[in-house]
C-alpha cells in the first residue's frame, strides 16, 4: 500500500481555501497536510480541532529546525513566525510547501524549498476531479471579492487550461 504524498500548508492556503468555500474538499484530495504546532496558534477560524477533524495533522519542528526558525525570524520581518515555522517543518520534512504568501515565497525561493501556489492546488482538485473547472474559477473570484491575492499570472494561465479543457475557450 503507498503512502499519499504529504504537502506542508500554510494558513494563507488554508484562508484562501476557507474564502472560497474550499476547506472541506482540500482533505478529498489523495494526499496528506501537515502545519507546524506554531500555526495551531494562529488559526482561530474555524476553530483549529476543526482542521484537524478534517485531516489536518500537526508536526513539531527538531530543536534544529527550531534554531533555524529562529534565525529566519531574526532576518525576515515578513513573513510571521508562524509562517516562517511551516517553511522550516517543508525543509525539515523534505515536502513541497503550499502557500499563497509572497513574503514567504520569498524566503522559499532564497532557501531553496519547493513551493506550490494556491492556483497550483485549485489545478490539483481540478485535476484529481475533486471540483470542476468552473467551480475552480468561480472560487478564485469568492478569493478575490474577500481580498485575498493569489498570484495573478499564475492564475490567468491556469484558468485558460480549465477553458480549453472544458471547452469554454
């Protein structure tokens, strides 16, 4: 039996998952989620216990990757602690991390750890048909309305896959 793939998420995922009415179809997806115990802080809405009924698991960092979160936090002062904690648990565990977060890309880029865009993982429940084309794109528009931001370009192309793949284009 295979294990599913594990990605690290972060909460600006999980918010823009939670705006667009998405949260519960993310743990549909053939994979597993992880934060790092420092997000259970940050997550109040809905109530953390929540997640983790969903299939949210929590993984603590090794007083290594403590050291390093440290570091970071001394040199970035964006993005927040709790942030920075679920690149260092991606580092840690050797997964791609999930995130919306520019500031944190940012940081992921400059440390070499593997990141996937928001729009990447409305692609994935497209392409795991775990939701249509069409709910993907009205999703992103529910993102928008409530001021969240995934990248723009990264978006425009998805969306025109989605309308070729469903012939809308």
């Amino acid at each position: 039996m295979t294990v599913p793939p594990l990605y690290v998420i972060d909460t600006n995922a999980i918010i823009d998952l939670l705006e667009a009415d998405l949260i519960a179809d993310l743990f549909l997806l053939p994979c597993r989620f992880v934060v790092s115990d420092f997000v259970q802080k940050e997550l109040l809405h809905p109530p953390f216990t929540t997640l983790v009924d969903l299939g949210l698991s929590v993984q603590s960092l090794s007083q290594d990757s403590v050291h390093e979160l440290m570091d970071l936090i001394d040199r970035y002062p964006h993005p927040s602690y709790a942030d920075l904690s679920v690149l260092v648990l991606a580092k840690q565990v050797k997964r791609p991390l999930l995130t919306g977060d520019r500031a944190l890309i940012h940081v992921a880029v400059a440390h070499g750890v593997e990141w996937c865009g928001t729009c990447w993982l409305l692609d994935y429940m497209v392409n795991s048909r775990v939701i249509t084309p069409e709910k993907a794109i009205s999703s992103l528009q529910k993102m928008r309305l409530q001021k969240r931001n995934p990248p723009q370009d990264e978006c425009r192309q998805t969306i025109l896959q989605w309308k070729k793949y469903q012939g809308l284009f």
